[in-house]
C-alpha cells in the first residue's frame, strides 16, 4: 500500500538519557567567613557561564583594571582601518605630566602606538594612556566617551569611566566605577585580540631603545602559574588590590576578576585558588557533534523509504562531571515528513536540559535531498 501523508503531523518525544532530574552541582568554592576581598568572579572565557561570584555586581573603584576597556578601545580602532600599531604619536604636554605608574614620557618624544600600548599593558603606564587617547580620538574626553560607549554597547550599565587610566583623582561623587562582572565581560572582549594577550604575557622588554625597561605588574603569577597570560592588576588607595586574570589549559579558558583585596599578595593567592578551582571542577562538554547521526524519519512518497538526520550544530557546555551526568536530552522527530526533501532541511530538535535550565535546543536536519515519486513511481509502488 501507498504512505500517506498525515494531515497534522505528529511530534513524538522520547528520552534519550535521564539520570537525574535534580542534579548536583560541583562542589563550591570555599569563600570562608571573612574573604579576603571585596568581590569576584570566575568565567569561562568562551560562553561567558559563571562559575563563582561574590558581589559581583558591586559597583567599585576599578583603578588600573580599568585600562582593559582602554585597551580594547584602541584595538577596536585599530581593527576598523582607521589606526595602525606603526602609527607615529607625539607626546603632548599633558601626557608627560601624567602622574602615577609612568614610563616618563617626554614632551615631544614619538613613539609607535604598538609602543604605547605594550607600556600600558605591561608596565600600566597612565601617560602612554593619556597619549594614547590623544592621538586616537584627538583629546583625552573624547577617548573616555568612547570607553563608556563601548561598555554601553557591551551592555555593561555599571561602569562608568571619568578618566582613561582609573587613578583616583576625582572626587567621589564623580569617580570611575565597575564591577567585577563587568571587568569579566570586557576581558572576554578583549582576549579575541590575541596581540593583547602577547603583550600580557611579557614578564620584561626593553623601551625607548633600551635606555628603559617595562616590566610587568602581574610578576607574581606571570611565567609562575600554569597557562596564565594576563591580564591587569590595579591598585588605588580607594579601590584596594585588584586583578582581571586568565589562563588556559586544555582546550578550556578562564577569567578571574578580583576586587578589593587587602593586600597584593591576598589577590594573587586569591586569583590562584579561584582558577584553580575552576579548571579542577569543569571542564569542556561536548553536548553534540556537528554531523552527529540521530536517527531516521520515514518519507511519504519519497523516492525513498527514509531519510538520515543529523545534529547541523556542535555544541558544548562548561560543566561538573555531576552536572554531566545529570543531563537530560530529548529529541523530537516527526511521525512522517513529506517528499521531496532537501539536503540540511530542518526536520526535528534536539533538547538538552540540566534541571531547569534548557543548555542547547539545537536542529534535526536532513543529511541529504530525496525526491519525491512521480506517477509511475507511484504506480509501480503498487506492485
């Protein structure tokens, strides 16, 4: 006999993998009864899923760790055509008066803005800052306004920057501020640019023809804790020790934002233990393959029977191996599908949920086109 079509296709649901409904997470990260800090987090680089946080929507003082915003700033624009690292920049008068963490710029002196930069990421100098701004953007103001532009195009509504560089030379009711969500979120954006993530990594480099050497600020865990490379630390009489740190092992990336501590030392070991604890409790999950076979749906008059289906996605997932074993996947196929067919045409969904939370609904797609029978191939179909 003859497949029909069915007038309303029916959607069936059937479990692929159920252990539990009520998964246990990984276990926590021991913040004691009096941390050491004000607030932190700890993200996963590529998907953004958060790990840990302690007040991490806290407005604070962000000194130095505010100049990752700087940073991707300038490298936006650079990316866009309209500056190069080769660029030559004059130091201005303003610039050389910068006070704080310095290269000593002198007025008048040229340097590249690859130079510039590398002296903000490594040594966080607050006038290459200031030159910087004032070549880019033609005035320190306008710079900042395209650092809070940029935060707001983040969707970033808790910082707010007053000056390119994050000293603390403003009053309080007009001050910088983030938090340490934010500084996660503008890390995150900022590591795409693998240049940064270069310059991060110099423990020392020489500058101004050797006559002076930049090194860097993170000397405590640069080239001492495994697979870290950045990022920026800060420190203000207001905002205390800070750190926006990453490392990666493995085929997993971690961002770690301290805040607020007591001490350098407390950051550093702070940073540690929380990545750390990161890369010893999740891991990378694929959850599908792209090209993943996930059964067949039958055809109706197609010039075959059935067709193939297969995940048109990978997907994976930062998890505990409880939280891996806690999945739950449901892939829903249609009864009968009519033909023809074409190759990657969607035909069913694959979801897979921890708990509550639904982690991927990803596509069924046809694996190739099948045809549709035409009248005597219908009729022969008889026989």
């Amino acid at each position: 006999m003859p497949r029909r079509c069915a007038s309303n296709t029916a959607w069936m649901l059937f479990l692929i993998l159920s252990i539990s409904t009520t998964p246990t997470g990984a276990v926590g990260f021991d913040l004691g009864q009096d941390p050491p800090y004000a607030a932190a987090i700890l993200v996963e680089a590529q998907s953004g899923t958060v790990l840990f946080q302690h007040n991490a929507h806290e407005q604070r003082s962000p000194a130095s760790t505010q100049k990752i915003l700087l940073e991707l700033v300038a490298m936006r624009l650079i990316e866009s055509g309209q500056f190069s690292l080769g660029d030559s920049v004059r130091v201005s008068a303003r610039a050389a008066r910068t006070g704080g963490s310095q290269v000593f710029l002198a007025h008048g002196e040229v340097f590249s803005l690859e130079d510039l930069l590398e002296a903000v990421v490594i040594p966080s100098a607050n006038d290459a800052c200031v030159a910087i701004a004032e070549h880019m953007s033609g005035s320190v103001e306008l710079f900042v306004e395209q650092m809070n532009t940029e935060a707001r195009h983040l969707g970033l509504q808790n910082t707010h920057c007053v000056n390119v560089h994050g000293l603390d030379d403003t009053p309080m009711n007009n001050r910088n501020l983030t938090t340490a969500h934010d500084l996660a979120q503008i890390a995150r954006a900022l590591i795409h640019y693998p240049q940064v993530l270069a310059w991060s990594s110099i423990r020392y480099k020489p500058f101004r023809n050797g006559e002076f050497m930049l090194y860097t600020t993170n000397n405590r865990l640069l080239g001492k804790f495994d697979g870290l490379d950045g990022l920026k630390t800060g420190y203000t009489q207001r905002a205390k020790s800070c750190l926006v740190a990453t490392a990666k092992r493995r085929d997993m990336r971690l961002i770690s934002v301290i805040l607020g501590a007591r001490s350098e030392k407390l950051r550093d070991r702070e940073t540690k233990r929380l990545i750390d604890w990161g890369f010893e409790n999740f891991s990378r999950v694929p959850l599908v393959d792209a090209g993943q076979l996930m059964g067949t749906v039958p055809l109706d008059w197609g010039l075959e029977p059935q067709v193939r289906v297969l995940i048109a996605d990978e997907v994976a997932a930062i998890l505990s191996p409880e939280q891996e074993r806690a999945l739950v996947r449901q892939l829903g196929l249609p009864d009968l599908v009519p033909a023809p067919v074409k190759q990657g045409t969607q035909l069913g969904r694959l979801k897979i949920s921890l708990g509550d939370s639904v982690l991927a609904d990803v596509p069924v797609v046809a694996e190739k086109s099948v045809g549709r029978m035409d009248w005597w191939d219908k009729l022969m179909s008889y026989f």
